[in-house]
C-alpha cells in the first residue's frame, strides 16, 4: 500500500506530472506515491519524469482503462 494516493484521471499533460511532483516534495525519502491515470501518454511522461529526478519506479499495472504507477522517493 503507497503511503500517499493521488488520482489524476481525466487530466491530460502536463497535469499529471505536474501533481506527480509536487506529491513527491511533499514526502519523505523512502516513502511511496501511487499515481492513478487514464491519459495514455501520463503513463509514460510520469515514468520518465520519476526516472529522472533519480527517484523509483516500483511498478506499474493497467486496470483496464486506468494506469496505476507505484513510485518510491529516494
């Protein structure tokens, strides 16, 4: 279970991301967020955005049109 849950569904880029890092700065290393979306390219723009602030990309699950990213702040 992800320490902290946010649900962008129904946002288009750059919201996603957006939300994704400010959750991240509000989070201790160590701890998760779980990012739920349903635009097709937040998938993999929050993905790469994660990646590339050197923080974890633990898994990430399709539910049928939802996307749930499970990341972990180093």
């Amino acid at each position: 279970m992800a320490d902290v849950t946010i649900d962008v569904c129904g946002e288009v880029c750059p919201m996603p991301v957006l939300k994704t890092k400010k959750a991240l700065e509000n989070i201790n290393s160590g701890q998760t967020i779980e990012v739920i979306c349903d635009y097709p390219p937040s998938k993999e723009n929050v993905q790469r955005f994660v990646t590339s602030e050197g923080n974890e990309v633990l898994e990430v699950k399709e539910e049928g049109d939802k996307v749930k990213i499970l990341i972990k702040k180093r």
